[in-house]
C-alpha cells in the first residue's frame, strides 16, 4: 500500500546541514525497494492558493491557512502497512526537527 509522508517545519533552505542525512535516508529507502518518490518543496511564501466560488477564480498569494506548521515536502512510500511506514517515518532525520504526518493514498484511476 501506498503513504505519504507529509513532513512539516523542515525547509531544505533553512537546514542545509541535514541535507546529507536526509539523501542517505532516501538512499536506504531505495535500498529496501519502497520509495517511490519524494521532494521538498519552496518555503511557504512561494505558495500560490487558488479557490473557485460561484464559479469565480479566487488566487491568493501564499498558504491556504496560516499556521504553525508549514507543509515542507514530502516520501511517497510503498509499505506493507502503517506499522512500516510508521517506522520509516521515525526513521526520517527530519523527524527529530519537525513532524511527519503519514497517511495512506487512495488508491485512484485518473487515466
């Protein structure tokens, strides 16, 4: 089954000295044949927030919410089930920074 692992206030631009563990961590989840893919995103002022109501185009400069914890990338992994992803997810160096919030992926056929 497929999860992604959502990982919050980690910002590749404000903890380049993680990099490296982080790369080594991608590396064994290859190793171990359940990553799928995986990349951190631009810093939440990047965002752009598009919303349709009553049929208008509403565009938003930044996060949909302010909140504490900014979305700062993400692992899509391929686990035999939660309890293995839980433990992938503590795994992650980022973990000890931030959180990593794992959820299952519906499984869909938009093709």
């Amino acid at each position: 089954m497929r999860y992604m692992l959502l990982i919050y206030d980690c910002h590749r631009e404000q903890m380049p000295d993680r990099y490296d563990d982080v790369l080594a961590y991608v590396e064994d989840l290859k190793e171990r044949g359940v990553f799928l893919a995986g990349d951190p995103l631009h810093l939440p002022d990047t965002a752009t927030t598009v919303r349709v109501r009553d049929e208008e185009t509403l565009i938003t400069d930044g996060p949909f919410a302010e909140t504490h914890e900014q979305l700062g990338g993400y692992f899509i992994l391929d686990c035999k089930d939660l309890d293995e992803a839980i433990e992938l997810a503590a795994r992650c160096p980022l973990a000890e920074l931030g959180s990593i919030e794992v959820r299952p992926v519906l499984e869909a056929d938009y093709r």
